[in-house]
C-alpha cells in the first residue's frame, strides 16, 4: 500500500478579484502535506477566510489546483484512469457543513441512500437495503426511523448522521469533513465528534476533520494543520501544537478560544473578500505581517521557511530560523 492516500505537493490556486477579477490572489498557497493511509484523524483549522475550504475541494477533485500535484495513493488525482477515478470517489467522501444543503426537499430519506448504494455496489433490493441499513446502524439510526421522511422532518444532527451514513455506503477510507457541526448546538456536535472517533477506532477510517474552532479540533484530532490565508503555518502532532503552539497566529487561536467560538457558531462563511483579507492574501512574505507583534523588515520582505522545531513540529516563521 501506499504511504499516503492523498498527497498534496505544492499546490496553489488562485482566485480573481477586483471589478475584473483580472488581479489574482493565492487563497491556498504553495501547500504541501500527505494523508497517511494508516488511520488518523488530520485536522485543518483556522479562521474564516483562511482557504480551508478551497483546500478541502481540492482534495476532493471539485477544484483543480493552478499549480502543484495532488495525488491518489501515489497517481496524479487529474489524470487517473476511469478504473482509479472510480476507486477514488469510493474511497474519498465528503461531508458538509449544512446537512440541509446536502438532501433534496422533496426526496424522501431513504431514496439517496439506495441510489448511493446502488451507484457503488452489487446486489439485489435485499442487499442493497442491508447495506444502507448498516450504515444507518453506525451512526446511530436505523432504516425504519427515516424510511418515508423528508429532511425538513429530522433535526440537524439527525440528518448530518443520515449525510455521514450515506458517506459510509462505499465503504470509504477518507472522509473530508469541512466544518461537519459548526451549525449543530454543543450537545449535538459531540455526538457527531463521537462518532468520527468510532469511525477511526473501530473502522480504521481516515478523517480530515475542516474547523475554525480549536476546542473541537482538540476533542477529537490526531495531528493539525493551522492554516492562515492560503498557508500553512505550522503543523505538528495535536498534543504538542494546542500545548506548545509555535507560531504567533496559533497562540492567538488559542488565547481567543472562548470568544471566537461563540462568534463563530452560526455564522455561515461569507464568500466576498474583505480588503483587510485581500491585503493579507497579497502579502509576499509572512502573511500574517499585519498582525504580528515580533513583525520585521524581512517578514514583509521574504516568505519564511519551515523550521522543524521539535521532532515533527513544523513551523512557518522568521522567529525560529537559526534556533533549531
Ligand atoms: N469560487 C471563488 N471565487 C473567488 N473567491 C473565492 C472562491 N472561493 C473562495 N474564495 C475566496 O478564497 C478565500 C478562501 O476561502 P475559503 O476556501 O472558503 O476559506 P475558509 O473555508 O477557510 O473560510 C476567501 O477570501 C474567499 O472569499
Ligand atoms: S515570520 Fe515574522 S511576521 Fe510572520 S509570524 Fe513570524 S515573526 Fe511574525
Ligand atoms: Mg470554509
């Protein structure tokens, strides 16, 4: 087996602004990082605006990078067979924020369920209904509690644990899951967090876990990416990044986390870029040189290396050069 089931190498892509939208900004920058196949939960976290999201598409094929190479258990993701495309879509899955967004209104519950197990598997009525109802099992529901619903009638954390469960249907190894309960209230997304550790634990499945909030990240991540504006700024195993953060953008995540996830809870993120925003994107060196205390001439100038600053711990910033 490969070492990664998905590895990104150097990748950017750049959207338009302005009138024209001839300028472009990069909102994911020259990122490099690998999945491993073992199973682990890999989170990316950051503030709105961040890229996360653009990064979570790539991954998943719905946005081809500008630049870079993303890779399937080793094959370039853009120019796979039909045969490997079609052991990608089994393989990777996604998840959404609003579990409304993802079902038709006029759909019972069941009919996506069905179409995605017949879609991926082969059986007769019979096996195609034990496969959804496995499924459904997993997350805590069962064929009978949705069968004949429409999605209006389940609450929100019922119907992500349907969307999960149809995720489930192809026996994935991935899931990419970008912001999965940040519109669920806190009872309900602990239930869901559970859940994506039974996933790992039980099912050796893999997930890349999206958020802006640090504490659910915590709860459940094996290793973190802390992205700002299109990079990543530092990475490392959870424990150590959350209790040793590095980088200055990381320790404010981490001072403002009561209050940014109050603010943040229901807030859906807003496409439209902000000048602050756009002045950060367009930085050529640090991107977060407006905001940092310990900002010099050189973080303007120059974009900063990574520094391994303790055994897997990774950090983008002028700081560490030459203290490692
Ligand atoms: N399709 C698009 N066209 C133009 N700009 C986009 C598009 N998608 C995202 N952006 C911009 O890219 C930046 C990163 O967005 P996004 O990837 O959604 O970040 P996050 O998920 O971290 O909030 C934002 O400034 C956003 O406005
Ligand atoms: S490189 Fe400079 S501006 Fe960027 S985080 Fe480090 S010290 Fe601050
Ligand atoms: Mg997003």
């Amino acid at each position: 087996m490969y070492e990664f089931i998905i590895e990104l190498k150097n990748v950017s892509k750049y959207y338009g602004y302005g009138l024209l939208g001839i300028s472009r900004f990069a909102a994911v920058d020259d990122v490099s990082l690998g999945i491993s196949n073992k199973p682990l939960i890999n989170v990316i976290a950051g503030e709105s605006g961040s890229g996360k999201t653009t990064l979570a598409k790539i991954i998943l094929r719905i946005v081809k990078p500008d630049k870079g190479q993303v890779l399937f258990n080793g094959k370039d993701l853009w120019r796979l067979n039909r045969k490997d495309l079609d052991e990608f879509y089994k393989s990777v899955q996604p998840i959404f924020q609003d579990p409304y967004d993802s079902f038709n209104p006029y759909e019972k519950l069941e009919i996506p369920l069905l179409k995605t197990a017949k879609k991926f598997l082969n059986g007769n009525d019979k096996e195609i209904i034990a496969v959804v109802e496995k499924a459904l099992e997993v997350v805590g529901l069962s064929f009978d509690m949705i069968k004949g619903k429409r999605k209006d009638e389940l609450s929100g954390g019922q119907l992500q644990r349907v969307a999960i469960a149809r995720a489930l249907i192809p026996s994935p190894k991935l899931l990419v899951a970008d912001e999965p309960v940040s519109m669920l209230d806190a009872t309900l997304r602990a239930n869901i967090l559970n859940i994506f550790k039974e996933l790992k634990d039980r099912r050796g499945i893999n997930i890349l876990y999206i958020t802006h909030d640090l504490a659910t990240a915590y709860y459940i991540g094996d290793y973190i990416y802390i992205m700002f504006r299109g990079t990543i700024v530092e990475h490392g195993p959870i424990e150590k990044v959350l209790s040793e953060p590095l980088h200055p953008y990381t320790r404010t995540l981490i001072d403002a986390l009561p209050s940014y996830e109050k603010r943040e809870r229901f807030i859906k993120e807003p496409i439209e870029l902000k000048e602050t925003e756009l002045k950060e994107f367009l930085l050529r060196g640090c991107k977060y040189y407006y905001r940092c205390p310990y900002a010099t001439k050189k973080c303007f100038e120059e974009k900063p290396p990574y520094i391994e600053a303790s055994p897997n711990h990774y950090v983008m910033c002028w700081r560490y050069v030459g203290s490692s």
